[in-house]
C-alpha cells in the first residue's frame, strides 16, 4: 500500500514515498537487497567518521530472525511477525582511537539508518522501525559486548495486506500520515520565530 508524503513543497520521490507500514507480505526479501540496504547505510556520514553502526540481520525461518523477533514487545511483536527480515542496530559508544565517548554515536546511527530506509524504498520495499523491544535481552541473546548499544530495530519487507492485521493497527495502516507544519519547527532570530523562509 502507498502512502505517500502530502507535502507542501516538492521532496525527492523516495522521501515521498518512504512510510512504515505494519502489513508485510510473507515474501522474502532477495538477499542482494539486503546488502544493498546495508550498504547505504554503510556510506552514511559519521562524526569522524567513526562508522558507530552494527548490524544483526535475521530472515524469516532463521534462528536470528527467531532470537530479534522475542525482543520486541507484545504490541510489536503483534504485526512484525510477518516481517521477512528484521535488524537491529547497535550502536558503538566509544571511539575508535581512544576510550573517550563519542557523542554523536546515537545520532551517527540515526543517520545510516535514515540511508538504509531510503534505499529501503528505491528497492521497492518498505521498513518500519522500533523503539519497542529489549535492548537488555539483546545485549544477552547476541553477547553483545561492553560499549555496544542496541539502539533500534527495523522489520523489513514488501507491502502486504492491512486486511491482516488486528482491528486497531487496521486502523493505523490507512489513517492519513500526520506532520507538524514546518513553520512550526523552523526559526531565524530566536528560537520559537518562524522563519520568513516557509
Ligand atoms: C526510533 C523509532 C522508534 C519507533 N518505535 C516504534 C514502535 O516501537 N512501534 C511502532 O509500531 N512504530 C514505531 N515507530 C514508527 C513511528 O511511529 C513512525 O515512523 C511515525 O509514526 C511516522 O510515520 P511514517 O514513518 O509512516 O512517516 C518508530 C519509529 C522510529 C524512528
């Protein structure tokens, strides 16, 4: 299903088109998109570039798949089972050349994973992320070691069917998708002045 961005200016196609649906089909996603996927997210910027950015992948059937899927929580674990692939991104605290912490990690991570969901969406897929899930059993089911974050996860596929999906995520799945207005959120002058620009 598409859904795309009602937006006020004219955006890139991709930027347009990107949405975070809960209905997946049961297809799998081919294993060269899924390292296309990741590499775009791997050619992200980076403060310094630290590349902060891990990556634990499960496809459907698989026992890492099995593993990412019993993190979540119930409300996500509701509609994400029929997501063919699931990622978690982890996010390194420290950076590379010293022990001292890098404070643009999380905000590193944010960024790749905002280059995975476009290049989601050039491959014809859809992704849809989550703060909902156990980033302590993470750290315990993948022995992830000190100075790793389990930051978000991602359920990955094509668009399947809202029919599926229980009542109130029905719902959700074809309610209109909702912005601030950008004057709103963009200022000159002090904080809080919209901008003349918008
Ligand atoms: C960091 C992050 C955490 C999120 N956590 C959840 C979640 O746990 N469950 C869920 O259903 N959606 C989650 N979402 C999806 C957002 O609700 C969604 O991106 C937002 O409503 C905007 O909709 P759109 O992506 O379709 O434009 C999350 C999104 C992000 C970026």
């Amino acid at each position: 299903m598409k859904k795309p961005a009602n937006n006020d200016y004219p955006i890139n196609e991709l930027s347009r088109e990107r949405w975070s649906p809960r209905a997946f089909s049961d297809d799998p996603v081919p294993a060269r998109f899924i390292a296309s996927l990741l590499e775009a997210a791997r050619w992200a910027p980076s403060a310094a570039n630290e590349q902060p950015w891990r990556f634990i992948i499960g496809m459907k059937g698989d026992a890492t798949w099995d593993l990412l899927y019993s993190t979540l929580i119930g409300w996500n674990q509701q509609w994400a089972d029929q997501a063919p692939l699931l990622l978690l991104i982890i996010g390194k605290e420290k950076n590379n050349s010293n022990e001292k912490s890098n404070q643009w990690y999380a905000y590193d991570c944010g960024q790749a994973m905002a280059h995975l969901t476009l290049e989601v969406t050039n491959l014809g897929l859809y992704a849809h992320q989550m703060g909902g899930f156990s980033a302590e059993k993470a750290v315990e089911l993948f022995a992830i070691p000190e100075g790793f974050k389990p930051l978000a996860m991602a359920a990955i596929g094509y668009s399947g069917n809202a029919e599926k999906l229980p009542e109130e995520m029905k719902k959700r799945e074809v309610a209109p998708r909702e912005r601030k207005e950008l004057k709103e959120l963009v200022f000159s002058g002090k904080f809080g002045e919209p901008s003349k620009i918008i």
